[in-house]
C-alpha cells in the first residue's frame, strides 16, 4: 500500500499556532502544552492512506502515560501511553468487559470490526481501509489540571489547524466524535452552515443525524468511551454505516 509521508499542515506551523495561543494565555502554561504534538511524534502521517474515505475527529491527545504526566516527544512513544497513533501501546485484554470500556482506539477498532493482535496491526488495517483519525486539538492538553478545554482555544486550533487539515486531506466523509469535534467544525465550512443550530451531539435527533449525513457527509456520534454507555445504539448505528461506507 503507498503511503504518504506527510499532512497538509505541518508540525511546524501547527506548533505556531499553540504557541501564538500560549502566548496570548499565560495562565494556562504548564496546562496547554503547545510544542508536544503527540501525532507527529508517533509517526501518524506515515500511517496515512493516499486517499482518506472516512475521517474520525477527535477530541484532544491523552496528557498522561500510566501514572505520569507526558512532557515530551519520547513520552508519546512509551508503550503505556494510550494514544490512538501510538503503535507500541497494547492495552490489556480483558474477557468479557462490557461495550464501550477500553480507550478510544480499542473502542474504535472493535466498533469498525477490525481484529488484528495488537494496536499496531489494528492500526495498519484502519490504513488499508483509507481511514483516518485526528484531533481537533493537536497538542496535549493536561485536563487533570484543568478539566475543561476552552472553547476560543478549539475554535483557534479549528480555524488554524483542523480546517485546512480537513481541505487538504478531502476525505469522502468526516465523522465527529464528541462535542469538542463538533465545536471544531462548526468553525469551519463546509460544516458550520449545516451545524449552525445545533448543541450538543448527543442532542440531535435522528433526522438531523441523517440529514447531515447524507447532506454534508458529516456523521455525528458521541464519543465512543465508557461514559456514553446510554448511547450505544447510537454509536453502534453509526459505525455500521461506516462499515458500509469502506466494506
């Protein structure tokens, strides 16, 4: 399979727009960590399909490897940091735990069907099938010490980052998982027309899901992690159309 080297937004001119935002916020400084960029450090563009069907928009990387916080490139890379592009991570397989109770990439790959051994082998088959993941906000973020991402800085990273991201990766259809996603694109166009009088994602019905989709291309889903549990219809309807989508 080729493979591309590299995202349409670099790491470079990313990072300027964290920092140009740390600047601007210095009582956020030992929170928002705006060099750290966890993708880019676990090698995610390598990992990238020459075309992008379905794009997964997350929220944010994890701040913390096991116990500890993440402080720079070679943390991202430790094989008990749970982020979803950090093919030396293998969470622990536990028989029998119920829907939704694993981190995000292992949640992901059970709802795509994919059932390779281990994160990495899952993740070169989430590649083969021209799917794609990334973060609505590129750097960490500690939310142990502050628990809520601010909004101007989502809308900051939409515009600087995740909407030409978006452009130059052209994907067929965007998935966003969570409000923090959802927050994101609805700063940026395509999108922002279609969600302008939409809350939260847990908060539109069927019909305005099914007309984003088929509308916008957009596909709107709760965060796939154990405290959604109440919608897992919801979540488990939506991957099946993404199943669909890349048979």
């Amino acid at each position: 399979m080729e493979l591309r080297h590299s995202l349409p937004v670099s790491a470079a001119a990313m990072r300027e727009v964290y920092l140009r935002y740390a600047r601007e916020h210095p009582d956020l400084c030992g929170v928002l960590l705006p060099g750290l960029l966890p993708h880019d450090a676990c090698g995610a563009a390598a990992r990238r399909s020459g075309r992008v069907t379905v794009l997964f928009v997350a929220e944010s990387p994890p701040w913390a490897a096991g116990r500890r916080e993440v402080a720079g490139p070679r943390d991202c890379q430790s094989p008990d940091y749970p982020y979803f592009w950090n093919g030396r991570y293998d969470a622990v397989r536990r028989p029998g735990g119920s829907p939704l109770s694993r981190g995000l990439a292992e949640n992901l790959f059970s709802l795509l069907g994919l059932d390779g051994g281990s994160r990495r082998e899952n993740l070169e088959l989430f590649a083969e099938k021209n799917l794609f993941l990334v973060d609505t906000i590129k750097c960490v973020f500690r939310k142990n010490r502050k628990p809520a991402i601010p909004n101007d800085l989502v809308k900051t990273s939409a515009r600087g980052v995740l909407g030409p991201e978006i452009a130059g990766l052209a994907p067929e259809y965007v998935v966003a998982l969570g409000n923090t996603a959802l927050t994101g694109l609805a700063e940026i166009e395509p999108y922002a027309s279609a969600l302008a009088n939409v809350g939260t994602i847990t908060g539109i019905s069927r019909d305005l899901r099914e007309s984003l989709f088929w509308e916008s291309r957009l596909l709107c889903l709760p965060y796939p992690g154990g405290r959604n549990r109440r919608y897992l219809d919801t979540i488990e309807s939506g991957f099946e159309v993404v199943r669909d989508l890349v048979g």
